[in-house]
C-alpha cells in the first residue's frame, strides 16, 4: 500500500517535469553571435588609420608644408580612395621602427606602410600582406673612414635605429659588436654626422639616399643578411584586411602604380643606372 501512495504521489510531479520539459524545447533558438566585417568597421568610421614614417624620405616624410608625402604615404591614400571612396579619408600616425608592431597590436592602426622588413620573428607577431618593396641591409660610412669592410666595424661603434632589420640582425649575429641606438632614424643619421659613431647600419635605399643627399658619405659594398622583402603589415588574425591588400595591390600592379611612384619619389634619390625592378616588387609578386 506504501508503494502504491507513493507513486501516485510521484506521478503529478513527473507529469510537471515532462512540460517543463517540452516548454523548454519550445524555446526559439537565439541567433549567434555573428563577428563584425573589419572592412565594414573601418567603413563605418569611414577612415583608414596607417602607421607611417615621418622621417625617411623618399618613403615617408612630412614635407615643407606640413604634409604627410612618400612612396608609402601615398600607397595609403589609393588604398583610402578604392576602400572609401576618396583619398582623403586616410588617418596618418607617426610611427618609429619599434613602435610599429605595438601599435598594430594595440588597435591604434590598422595598417602599417612604413618600410617594414618581412623576418620571421616579426612574422610571429603580425600578419605580412604581399611586398611592395625590397631591400637589403648595408652600413654608411664617411668618405675618409678607414672602415672598407664590415669586419672592420667588429671594433668600432655602429650606430643603429631600435626596432630595426639592421638592428635585429646585428644584435642576434653580431652580439659582441658595440651598438648605440636612436629610437628616430633622423636622429641615428645625425649621430652619425656629428661623428659620434662610425657607421650607420639601415636599409640601403635609406642610405643611398642619404648619400647622395649628403656629399661626403659612402655605403659599403657588403650586406647585413640577404635582400628581404618589405610589405604592408596588419594586426595578427586580421586575415579580412590583408587579403584585401593583397588584392588591391595585384591590382594597382596591373596599372604599374609602384613605378610611377618610384618615378615620383624614388627615382632621383638612387644612381641613373639603378633598375627599378631592383627596388619595388609590383604586384606583389615577390622572386626571392
């Protein structure tokens, strides 16, 4: 009799729980969370942010009008013009070499145009587009140094950009060699103008130059490392972006846009016999 009471008992309580249970599954189904397009993010705020150099002509510098000017510089602009419609919707913020990667990584840019080396440690931290650029590592010496080599600068005083492919290179091969840093590439070339060093290791389009700019300098034969590519670098994960950058850039290469850039900026800045296929990578179709 006790057992009988008891599943009578139980059974309103089973009854209960089945329509709980059919209500729940009742229940409409909340749609999931869908992520924001950051193509459509930066055309809402109908603005593209771009990390570049202020002081590294002919690439990026500001010129006597206050104006953000160079081969990247106005890669920024086209890509303002075929994302948003108008060249002038672009952002520029100063950045220096080792400043790039952090303001990528802290969202305060969304594209960096500023002469950055592809290496695989920096791979590590961003994600590369296809180059537009490529360039080699050499060191600027006085014309009356007695340095005629970079074995000869194992006992002097190289003067370096922090941040940089040269210093990074020298650094991990060269670890024993005395390096003095400047966070400002304007300011590691006027340490070396004052004489406070004895060379200037930087990427040699810098300081070709620099050289000719500047009577009185010369670069060394030898590089620091093998010649690199340089492209376009966005926040790591950010695939959306850099594959629209690599498509915009095949497709700027289709109107040879590079070249007339390096007619524009660069051109003059290097020896006549110097071939531009030698410098920019159009395209981005990289032959390493």
């Amino acid at each position: 009799m006790k057992t009988a009471k008891t599943s009578l008992l139980l059974l309103p309580l089973l009854g209960l729980a089945l329509l709980a249970g059919c209500n729940k599954t009742e229940e409409p189904a909340k749609p999931a969370a869908t992520s924001v397009s950051y193509l459509e993010k930066i055309k809402a705020r109908d603005k593209l942010i771009v990390g570049v150099f202020t002081d590294k002509p002919p690439f990026g510098f500001v010129n006597e009008a206050g104006r953000y000017v160079g081969f990247d510089t106005d890669i920024g602009r086209q890509f303002a013009k075929d994302l948003l419609g108008d060249e002038n919707k672009v952002e520029f913020v100063a950045v220096e070499p080792a400043s790039r990667i952090p303001f990528l990584q802290s969202d305060k840019v969304d594209l960096i145009l500023a002469n950055m080396t592809v290496t695989p440690e920096r791979k590590e931290a961003v994600e590369f587009t296809n180059p537009n650029l490529k360039v080699a590592v050499q060191a600027l010496v006085p014309q009356a140094s007695t340095v005629k080599n970079l074995d000869d600068l194992a006992t002097r005083t190289t003067i370096v950009t922090t941040g940089t492919t040269a210093d990074i290179w020298l650094t991990k091969n060269h670890p024993d060699w005395k390096l003095l840093k400047f966070e400002k590439n304007s300011e590691s070339l006027q340490a070396l103008a004052n004489g406070r060093g004895d060379a200037y290791a930087q990427d040699n389009l810098v300081l070709f130059s620099w050289a000719k700019q500047n009577p009185g300098y010369r670069v060394l034969t030898q590089t620091l490392g093998a010649e690199a590519p340089i492209a376009p670098a966005v926040k790591k994960g950010n695939i959306e972006l850099r594959d629209w950058v690599n498509v915009e850039l095949a497709k700027l290469g289709e109107e040879k846009f590079l070249l007339k850039l390096y007619d524009q900026y660069v051109r003059k800045e290097l020896s006549d016999d110097t071939k531009p296929e030698s410098v920019i990578v159009e395209g981005g179709k990289w032959q390493g």
